[in-house]
C-alpha cells in the first residue's frame, strides 16, 4: 500500500480548483453575514463564485446588485445566474446585455424553478426562453462568455429518463456550454455512474461536483425530496439527537462534507462547487481538509482603479 493517500499529498490543495454559490440577501442581517461570508472564503481563491436567483426569478435586482459588489469590492471573479422564468426573450437579453456592460463574463444558465418553487408545475414563458439550452445559446450570442450549466446525478424531477435528462445536458454543450454543475448528492458512487453515463453520451465538458455542506439536516431532506436528491439513511442517521445541539451538528456536518469530498478527490475529481448557504464555516472547513490554505487578499481591480 502507498505510504500516502493522493488526497494527503502535501501539494495537493495546488491541484484542487474550488468555487462557492451564493444567494442574494432580503434583509440587512442576511446582507450583513453575506458579506461576512464573502470576506471569509475570499482568501481561499475560488475559481469563481456565483450568485442565484430566487424561485421565479423574484430576487434578479438584488443578484445583479451582489454581483456588482462583488466584482467593485473584491477580487474575486463572480459569475451571474440566469433563469428563463417569468421573462420574455427581450427582457433576458436585457438582463445579459446589463450585466455585459458591468465587466460580468461568467454565468451559471438555467431552466429555473417556478415561483411556487422546485417541484411545483414549470410553465415557460410564452415569449421567453424554454429551457436551459436556449439561455446558453443567448448568451453565446452576445458575447464569448465562460458558461455553467446545470447536471442531475440522480435525474432532474421532471426527466421521464436518463436518457432525455443526458439528451437535455448535450443539447446545452452543443450550444456553448463550459461546464456542468452537478444538484448536491450525498452517494460518491452515484455522481460516478452519472459522469460515465455522461461520457458515453459523447459529452466531455468538466462535471462538476455540487457540494451540499448539511448546516440543516431537516431542511435538506425535505428540499431534497422535490429536488430528486436522494437522503441516505446513514447520512440521516449521523444527525440524530443533534436537533438541538448546533456546534455538534456543525462539526459532525465539516466531517461528513469532508469525507465525501476526500472520496471524490481520491477517484480523481480536482473541481469543487460549495452550496454555501451563506454559511463560510463548513465550506472553509472542508477546503481547509483538502490542503486549500487562505491567502492574503488581493486588491480588486475596480476599487483600485476607483
């Protein structure tokens, strides 16, 4: 046996590319540990880090005001969600157009979920763009933009198979699509059996692992059901009686997010995509795990101009 695993090579946080989700504040405290998030995981020098829209669409002010801040006041690179809800194909133009004109090169395109949320019946907008491979292709008429699209290890809810859930993700790469950004799974070997499905397919973009840290274990097993993200009974099963112990959950959630990224480190996968929550601990935790170490700040290119 080796003397060292890969994932304990001491270079290996240098072979490991990582970037982090974000989603838009509503109130002033959300806003607050937002921003205490940002500045936390900014040393750590992520790929990118992206911003979402709510269900529905219903935060897309306060996600292009966050990806301004985030490109004036940082150094880090953030790239937009787009969704085709609730917009017609004029207005979603407008929207890539604006944040074009902003400096934002980096988008993460999506189908979207409804405003009743996931789960919920999807109906396109009459004048709008249907699906997520027709948001790629957009963009790519308005400019060479990086491009991260969405991929389901266990099957988007609505898919009746693999097959039309594969044909969907391929539809998206044939349009112009960089990469794909898996939903969050807790089985290694599922997101294994996915990317060699995938290959099969003729599909060769990066598939990227989405990265669930449980801050909740309740409110991820109940958002998982309407995801079609499947809950292990083991993965339950370490929670128990933590109800009502939130350091004890903290640290056993840091172990258990870190044991699966170690997994996937050791099958070979070199990119991470942190569902942050707005919550740094768990996902600076694990990337301290890895070997990803912080460094000092960079100043941002915008403020320094300013």
């Amino acid at each position: 046996m080796s003397q060292f695993r890969f994932s304990r090579r001491p270079d290996i946080g240098d072979k490991i590319r990582v970037s982090f989700e974000f989603f838009p504040p509503k109130t002033d405290e959300m806003e607050a540990r937002l921003w205490e998030t940002v500045k936390r995981l900014e040393p750590l020098r992520p790929n990118f880090v992206s911003v979402t829209y709510g269900a529905g669409g219903s935060t897309r002010e306060r996600t292009a005001r966050t990806v301004a801040r985030i490109l004036g006041e940082t150094s880090l690179s953030p790239a937009a969600h787009l969704t085709c809800i609730d917009a017609s194909r004029e207005e979603a133009d407008n929207v890539i157009r604006q944040f074009a004109a902003l400096g934002i090169t980096r988008f993460v395109a999506l189908r979207g979920d409804p405003a009743a949320g996931a789960g919920t019946r999807y109906q396109p907008h009459p004048d709008g763009y249907a699906n997520g491979a027709e948001m790629v292709g957009a963009l790519k008429r308005h400019g060479d933009f990086d491009i991260s699209v969405s991929a389901y290890p266990e099957k988007h809810p609505e898919s009746p198979d693999f097959a039309t859930d594969i044909d969907m993700l391929k539809r998206k790469v044939d349009n112009g699509a960089t990469r794909a950004i898996t939903q969050f799974f807790f089985d290694n070997d599922i997101y294994e059996r996915y990317v060699e499905r995938v290959r099969r397919a003729g599909i060769y973009i990066p598939i990227v692992p989405g990265i669930l840290p449980v801050h909740n274990i309740a409110q991820v097993a109940s958002f998982s059901g309407r995801a079609g993200a499947h809950v292990p009974v083991w993965l339950r099963e370490r929670f128990d009686g933590l109800e009502s112990d939130p350091q004890t959950h903290a640290l056993v959630a840091s172990a258990v997010a870190a044991e699966q990224v170690l997994d996937l480190v050791e099958r070979g996968v070199g990119d991470f995509h942190f569902y942050t929550m707005n919550r740094a601990d768990l996902a600076f935790a694990v990337c301290h795990m890895i070997g990803i170490r912080s460094h000092k700040p960079e100043a941002s290119p915008n403020s320094a101009a300013a």
